[in-house]
C-alpha cells in the first residue's frame, strides 16, 4: 500500500505532552491524531486547515481520514513547499494549499458554508483577538460542522497585577510575532467566549497541560533539555520543525511554562449552530 512521505514530524512552534520512553515524533504523533479526532470526520469531508504551514500535519490528516483538506498560510513561501510536497507525495486529488495573506479574510476566498470542519494547531496567538479568525469561520464551516484548535493561553495562575507576570507577558509577545492583548483576552475562557458569540457551540475547553501523570513529562521538558545543553539547542534549532525559536524566546515560555502561567495546548472543540 502507497503510504506517502509526510517530510518533518511537526511545524513551526508547537508543544505536546510526553510520555516517558516516547520518542518525540510519536508524542507530536499522537498529539495532531487526538486533536483530528476531536473533528469527528466522515470519508469524503472537505477540511479547512488555518495556518498550515508546509503542510505535512495537512497531508497527514488527509491520508489518515481519507477527507479533502484544503491549508491556507499567509506566507507564500510554505504553501509554495506545501504545494510541492503534495505532488511528491500524490496527494493532490486530497489536498490542495493556497496562499491567503490575511487569513482573518478567508470568509472572501470561500463560498458560505463550504467546509464540514476546520482545525488549528497553536498558529491563531499572531491574531488581535479570538474572534478575529472565529468570525469568518462561522461564515464557512456548515452548521452542525466543527472546528478544533490548540491554542496559546495564559491560565489562571497568572496575576495581571503581578510586575513579574506583566514582565513576562510583554517579554513573551516581544519575542515572538504576535499581536499584544490584554492578558485576559488571551486566556482559554476568552477562546470559549469568542466561539459562543460566532455562532459555535463550545464542546470542550480544557487545558491538556493538566492532564498529570507519573507517566508523563510537561509540556516544556523539550525546551529544557535544549536549553541545557548549548550544542543540542543549535542542532535542535537547526530543524524546520522550529521555525525561528531563538533562545530567548524558548528560555522566555521554558519560564512561564515552570511557573504554570502559560499554555499552548487550551484545547477547544466546537461545533457551528
């Protein structure tokens, strides 16, 4: 049987849990396959991926599912890789990329209604705000349709009164690119809040961060290996998968994350009303 050649294990910046003895591509594994299960896909669905990348986790769910996926990214040049790995791969009678500058338009590129569901995988926290990408979802997912994210949130630890905290946050958001909000529109509550008021009925709201085991390693045990080793950080900076995470910027979300006031897996599964 023709299995395709899905390129990297993961893209960009993105974080899962891992078990102890878990090679790190399995945890990445099973990390994307949990979220597409949250999706609840039939053969046949046609799929929005929001933020795709270089489109690998594309692919891989269009391969998996047997659904049409269609990824969008603002950046020209990953959907120009993207494109091209479909074609290595002979996926492009399931996949297809297409490059759309401002993804928070995407309600102009697609008819109403046009996808049975829609993901994201910790991409939306360059956004001004939740609903700035929620609101034309609503316009294009069909009702009854579902759409699941990770996205990055501050938890309730954090105390906007606290200079440290403030510190931290204003750090954070230098460090990356990504639009500065009040902390408390970055929380998963807000995410909630913003699906309820575009038209989506929220599911599930919950940080996987808290799902605890003696089993398990946090979220940031990857950073912290990198982090202290100067010679693993280089080689593990020098792969595609981490798209431009300088040392600061990991050091910067190591901190928070040993603190419990950051998350980058708030998992919310909705569904459009």
């Amino acid at each position: 049987m023709f299995r395709p050649r899905f390129g990297s294990t993961h893209e960009d910046n993105y974080f899962t849990r891992i078990f102890k003895g878990d090679a790190l591509k399995d945890a990445f594994s099973r990390h994307r396959t949990f979220l597409f299960s949250q999706l609840v896909l039939r053969p046949g669905m046609h799929v929005l991926h929001v933020a795709c990348g270089t489109g690998t986790t594309s692919l891989e769910l269009a391969f998996l599912s047997n659904v049409h996926v269609i990824g969008i990214d603002g950046d020209s040049a990953k959907i120009y890789q993207a494109q091209r790995k479909a074609q290595e791969d002979r996926m492009t009678h399931l996949v297809a990329f297409i490059h759309v500058p401002d993804i928070t338009k995407v309600d102009e590129i697609f008819p109403p209604f046009s996808f049975d569901a829609a993901f994201a995988i910790e991409v939306l926290n360059f956004l001004p705000s939740f609903s700035a990408i929620y609101r034309p979802l609503s316009t294009i997912i069909r009702p009854g349709g579902s759409f699941a994210s990770y996205e990055w949130c501050w938890t309730a630890r954090l105390n906007p009164q606290d200079p440290e905290h403030r510190r931290l946050v204003r750090s954070i958001e230098d460090s990356f690119p990504i639009v500065r909000r009040q902390p408390s529109h970055r929380t998963m509550e807000a995410a909630a809040s913003a699906l309820l008021e575009n038209q989506f009925q929220v599911i599930q709201a919950e940080d996987l961060a808290n799902r605890k085991s003696t089993a398990t390693l946090p979220w940031y045990s990857d950073l912290q290996s990198a982090l202290s080793e100067r010679h693993y950080f280089s080689r593990w900076m020098d792969t595609e998968e981490r798209g431009g995470l300088t040392k600061q910027a990991a050091a910067l979300l190591l901190e928070a994350g040993r603190h419990g006031l950051f998350t980058p897996m708030a998992l919310l599964v909705a569904q459009r009303v």
